[in-house]
C-alpha cells in the first residue's frame, strides 16, 4: 500500500514493530510504500485443568486459584521473545536498516530490553501506544512521525 502523499516518505528500509499483550505486528516501509510482513503470537494453546486449580490454606481449606494471575507477563515476556528472534533474523538477511516500535507506555522499555544489542542500535523512533488494532496506514504515519 501506498502513503498518501502528505506523509513523507521513510528514508531507509524500516521495520514497524507493532506489539499488544499477545500478539505483534511486523510492517515494512521503505519510501512511500508500506507492506505487512508477518504476524507473531505468544497465546498458548489451552491445555485442561490449567486454569483452575485448588489449593489448600493453612486452615485446612480448598480454595480456587488461577494459573492467570502471571500469565500476562509471561505471555508478554515471550512475545517480546519472539519479537527479537524474528527481527534478528530479517536484520542479518538486510530485510532493514531501521526499526520503529509501537507498544503501550508501560511495556516499551521492556520490550527495547528483550532486543538484541544490534536491534536497539537500529531504534530510530517509538510510538508508545498500543496501535494493534489500527489501520496498517495510520500506523505507518505516526511511525514516520516518531521517526
């Protein structure tokens, strides 16, 4: 897809990292044009009797518990994971030279940490809000905006 002409075109290769909770968002923009390259996920399959448990207190009661209370952390750790992996392999086959990320405010700086040294070099702009359910367009605009 093609920017509009009011938005200046990226002056290199760029990746567009687009992360939510569980799932991310890779698009590639080079001058005007702009292309989606590849979805990631880090939701795991549901397996029986993981989400409730019992457990038994001190007092000799059956509580209920659940397997969610970290999930989301650990489901976000992975994603980032994830993240790094693909984007480590797309760097060394020159798939870009720079990197944009999108991510909710209080889960960039984990994500920049979960990159590999040669991946945060090539940071050139941040957009700290959770644009997973955008338009690929408007995402591409405020990427160049932040670049």
């Amino acid at each position: 897809m093609t920017l509009p002409s009011s938005v200046r075109p990226f002056d290199s290769n760029t990746m567009i990292v687009v992360a939510g909770n569980e799932r991310a968002k890779f698009l590639r923009a080079a001058n005007s044009e702009v292309e989606v390259l590849a979805f990631i996920s880090s939701k795991e399959e549901e397996q029986p009797g993981r989400d409730h448990q019992n457990s038994v207190t001190g007092a000799g009661d059956v509580r209920s518990t659940s397997s969610n209370d970290n999930r989301d952390d650990l489901t976000r750790a992975e994603l980032h994971r994830k993240i790094n992996e693909d984007l480590l392999r797309r760097f060394r086959h020159d798939e870009f030279e720079s990197i944009v990320l999108c991510d909710a405010q209080q889960n960039m700086n984990e994500l920049k940490a979960a990159l590999h040294t040669d991946l945060q070099a090539r940071i050139k702009g941040e957009v700290p809000k959770n644009l997973s359910h955008m338009d690929e367009l408007d995402i591409a605009t405020l990427a160049r905006e932040a670049m």
